[in-house]
C-alpha cells in the first residue's frame, strides 16, 4: 500500500460519501478498515438506498434527501458516479473549496501494483474483460473490474499483481492521480448528453484517462480519440498503425508491429467492432508483458459478456438475441453492422433516451428487412425511422407481437439504443427479463399449437 501524501489524505477527516449502492458501500467499507480516525458519514437522497442494512455501526446515514450541515462540514466528499459535479448542492461544497473525489482517485492513492485503464462510449466492457482473459491466460493474478464487475476499491484487498480499469467517463471526472502503464480511449459517440455540455465537454471528460499513463493507446479511425502531446511517455494507435490488420493469401491477419500474430477468423468473438477491440487488447497487453501466447489463447476462447450480441434462445428456427448493454444508437449501431439473415430483423428499441439523436440508424435500418418495435418513454424518438413502426409501452408487449409474427429465419433482437432505467434497474435486469420472457413466450405458443 502507498504511504505518501496522498494516501493519507483521509486520516482524521470528516469524510461524507454520497450514494450508496455497490460503488457507495465499497467506499465505506475501504474508509473504515483504515481505522486512521477518519469520521465516515453517507448521504443518499433515495429514501431506501441499497446497501444500508450492510453499513458498519459507526457510519452515520441520511437518506431521502441532501444533508447541507453534514455536506458543508465534510473535510473530503467521495461522490458515486452517477451524481454529477454540476449538482447544486455540490457546486456549493466546491464553492467552499471542499475536495471532491471519486472511488477510482481513493484507489489511485493506494494501488501499488501496476494499472490499465480503458474507457470509450462502446466496447470497453469487452476490451477490459478481454484484457483479463489474457492475463489470466499468461498466469497473472489479475483484478478486473471497476465500471464493470468488482468495485475498484474492494479489488485492493486481494493484492493483485495487475489491475485493469475499465473507467467511465463520470469516473474520470473525479480522479486526478491514477498513474498507469497504459490506457486505451477506444471511440467517441454521443451518449450522456442529459449530462455534458455537449460532444466536446463529453470527450474532454474521457480524455482524463491519459493525463498520468505511461503508454495511451487511441483509436486512429476515430480522431477524437487521439491523446493530448505531452501527457505520456509513448502513444500507438490501432486500427491504423502499430496495431491493425494485414492482407495475407486473401486473410485478414491482427498485425502488431508489422508482425502478424493471428487470423481475425480465429477470433472468438463476433463482429467487426469486436476486431478493433482485439487489436486495442493487444496493445494494452504488451505495455505490461503479457505473452503474445496468452493474448491470442484468450482470443480464440473468449465468447464476450452477457447482454452483448448473446444469442439467448433459438426456437422454431428464429433467433432471439439480448443486445441489452446497446444503451445509446453507436453501440446498436455496431451490433447491425454486416447483419446477414435469412428472413426479417424484428429489432426492440427504446427506453430512456439520455438526449440521444437517433437518426444515424435511418439509412442503416432502410438496407435491412426490418420491423421496428419502439417501446418506452422515448420509443416515440424512432418512430420516423422506418415506414409503420410497431409502437407498444413495454418490451414485453413488442416481444409479445414480434413472437406472433416471426418466421424460420427471423431474428429477434434487443438492441435499445437507450438506458434502461424508465422501465428496469438496470441494462443486466432488462437483459435477462428478455431472455427469461422469450422462453415463457415461445414455450407458451408452442404449447398451443399442441393442442390446436
């Protein structure tokens, strides 16, 4: 563990952290089990936040709304990711010259062992789980988490000799002394402009990720991406490069260096956004020695993470396919991208929009035999994307339609294009009630054909 400054910043200090839930709690629990004095108080404005029972019995709690006194007296505020800086009651602390961090900076001070980090609109979930694989692969005892999977600050008591980040921008926004050996900014597209100021506030916050990296990797088909001069030792770019593909007896080969190191046909995972993911992984990897063995070990193997692209049932020869974490019109966007099927596209989309514009998906959806299901608080946002959308309340009620029209050949697939939270907890809960009702629903028609 650090023993500078920074890691003793906490020390006898009134430390208020706002928002509880996994990223909340995880902040309690490392605060305290430094027992250096520090008093920890949480404030939640949800009247019965999630992780309250699971607080120690020193760590005072004011839920249902703002604590001012509590808020104004702190000496260091943790806040959760989803609260933004801009929230009044935070501008005031700031105001008052009160720091305010994030869980990815109390890590920062204490990580000793090295870090990468990966952020980007869509596709860092992969990349960071993929980076994992192939450390695991090499025999690395390697803590993946982060925005995904373990809490960063909960990863630090297991030890690891190797962290891999993915990072958000909202995380970013509050993390100021994260030094890693490397860090990819995968791609830029909108999403969360119910949050920035527009595109550039939005990028300007994921470029954070190179301010203290000792490699930044960026993406050379999407320029926005390129890391600022100055603020890291060494910079590569895939896609184009150090690291992109070659032409080898009419195959495409994952080159790195000029070396080709194995064919995109072997890749596991599905997709041609799924490519540039492995050749950023490659990259991360060799900053910190993995063998090029394991990175294309784990390549061959790794299938990717539920609710991406997951085929969740075939029955009566259609598909039915959870694209759930498709949460703005890019990462949809990437799953129609190349889509060959025998038969009709019925594509599930809607939910809470965050501001997204959603007419990118026009000229893509007009080259596809498609009906469109628009369900949710901004399904109304698509309806002028194709000739007679099917316009429903609910997910159920389009997957209730789409099971009665579709035919051997067809695909189903939720790709929302939209956050989850108008009608589910979170993009994991729809997902899975998609799989689950698929089931019900198929089962149910065939059991009724049985008996016809």
């Amino acid at each position: 563990m650090k023993t500078d400054a920074a890691s003793m910043k906490v020390a006898n200090k009134h430390i208020v952290v706002i928002g509880l839930g996994m990223t909340g709690l995880s902040v309690v629990n490392h605060l305290v089990a430094k027992d250096d004095g520090a008093k920890v108080s949480v404030i939640d404005t949800r009247a019965t936040p999630p992780g309250a029972d699971k607080l120690p019995n020193n760590v005072a709690l004011h839920a249902g709304g703002w604590n001012m006194e509590w808020l104004l007296s702190a000496d260091l505020i943790v806040a959760s990711p989803g609260i933004a800086l801009a929230t009044p009651e935070l501008k005031a602390a700031a105001q008052q010259g009160i720091e305010i961090v994030g869980d990815i900076e109390l890590f920062a001070r204490d990580v000793a062992a090295p870090v990468i980090g990966i952020t980007g609109s869509n596709g860092k979930s992969t990349v960071t789980s993929l980076l994992g694989e192939m450390a695991k692969a090499a025999g690395i005892d390697v803590g993946v988490g982060g925005n995904i999977g373990f809490a960063a600050l909960d990863m630090l008591a297991y030890d690891h000799a190797l962290y891999v980040l993915e990072l958000s921008s909202f995380q970013l926004e509050t993390t100021s002394s994260l030094e890693m050996a490397s860090a990819v900014f995968l791609n830029l597209s909108e999403d969360h402009m119910d949050r920035y100021d527009g595109m550039e506030d939005y990028r300007q916050a994921k470029l954070r990720i190179f301010d203290q990296t000792q490699l930044a990797v960026w993406n050379q088909d999407d320029l926005q991406t390129k890391a600022p001069e100055g603020k890291h030792a060494e910079s590569f770019g895939f896609s184009q490069g150090d690291y992109t593909l070659t032409l080898s007896d009419g195959n495409e080969w994952l080159t790195a260096k000029g070396d080709p190191v194995m064919a995109v046909s072997d890749i596991a995972l599905v997709g041609r956004h799924n490519v540039a993911n492995c050749l950023a992984a490659m990259a991360l990897a060799d900053s910190v020695g993995i063998a090029r063995e394991a990175q294309c070990q784990a390549m061959r193997e790794y299938c990717g993470l539920p609710h991406r692209c997951q085929q969740v049932l075939e029955r009566n020869g259609i598909l039915w396919v959870n694209d759930s974490k498709a949460t703005n019109p890019a990462s949809t966007l990437a799953a129609l991208d190349g889509l060959k099927l025998a038969g009709k596209l019925h594509l599930l989309v809607g939910g809470d929009g965050k501001g997204a514009e959603f007419s990118a998906l026009k000229p893509v959806l007009a080259a596809l035999d498609v009906t469109l299901y628009c369900y949710g608080r901004d399904g109304h946002a698509f309806a002028g994307l194709v000739d007679a959308p099917v316009m429903v309340e609910t997910m159920q009620q389009a997957m209730d339609i789409a099971a009665q029209t579709a035919m051997a050949g067809d695909m189903v697939l939720l790709s929302p294009a939209c956050a989850s939270f108008d009608q589910f907890t979170n993009f994991m809960v729809r997902g899975e009630t998609f799989a689950a009702y698929a089931k019900t629903i198929t089962e149910q028609g065939a059991k009724e054909l049985a008996t016809e």
